[in-house]
C-alpha cells in the first residue's frame, strides 16, 4: 500500500470494526497499516473480505496477512515427487 491508500484502508478497517462489532483506534490503524504496507491495497481488501466471511473475531495482523498471500497447494503426486 502506498500512503495514498490508506484513507482507503481506514475505511476497510472501519467497515471490518462494525461487521465485527470492535472498537478500532486511530493507532491500532496506523499499526496495520504500517504491518501491511508491502501488499498492495487490492491484496488487503480482498484479503480483508476473506476475514470477514471466515473468521468470528476482527482478524490480526498475521490472519489478514495469511489470507492475502497465496498458498501452495500440491497434488498428492507432486508432494510424492518431492521425497
């Protein structure tokens, strides 16, 4: 995220702090804001979405981080090739 987006991202956490009914302060902002800027904006909204229908708590750092980065899946002849 560049600091452009993150009037955009405030409102991402804002939208995530009624659907999870959490109080969410200015610093707790800046902190994720700071702890995420290496993903771009589109990575953390969808990644913000994913939380959103999948979790039951506001997500931390580490959950929004997870569900922006792709996981690699293999099959289970790939995984075999491997050993």
């Amino acid at each position: 995220m560049t600091r452009s987006d993150f009037k955009a991202f405030g409102h991402l956490m804002a939208r995530a702090s009624v659907v999870f009914d959490a109080d969410v302060s200015a610093s707790k902002i800046d902190i994720y804001a700071q702890e995420l800027q290496d993903l771009s904006l589109e990575d953390v909204s969808r990644a913000m979405q994913t939380c959103i229908r999948t979790q039951k708590w506001f997500p931390r750092i580490a959950e929004i981080r997870q569900a922006a980065l792709p996981v690699e899946t293999l099959t289970a002849f790939e995984a075999w090739t491997e050993v």
